[in-house]
C-alpha cells in the first residue's frame, strides 16, 4: 500500500490540476483578446495641434 496515495493527496492533486487549467484557460482568453483587439502602435514623434485661432496647444499626458 506504499505506493497508493491517500484520499487527501489525491484530492489535493485535482484541486492543482483544475487550478491549472483555468489558468490555462484565462490565458487563452486574454491571448485572444489581444489578438482582436490590437494596441494601436504609437510613433515616437509627437504631434502638434492647433485650437481655432491658429496657436499651438499643449502636450498633455497622454502625448507622450
């Protein structure tokens, strides 16, 4: 009986196993979410804009 594990273990065992395919499963998600949904590539070049009266506006957080 060296050999068989207990009934502790082997629920021990499949709790892991779940926990590891919903992982699995979650990063399968998120993996084709990004594949949809594509973060849009940003230009290292900042671009100016300019309000009504022809005058440049500032930068703000997000400009960079």
């Amino acid at each position: 009986m060296a050999g068989h594990p207990t009934a502790a273990k082997r629920q021990k065992e499949r709790a892991r196993q779940e926990k590891r395919a919903e992982k699995a499963q979650r990063k399968a998600q998120r993996k084709l979410g990004q594949e949809q949904n594509p973060r849009p590539e940003r230009s290292g070049d900042l671009t100016v804009t300019y309000n009504e009266e022809g005058q440049p506006e500032g930068f703000n957080f997000h400009d960079f």
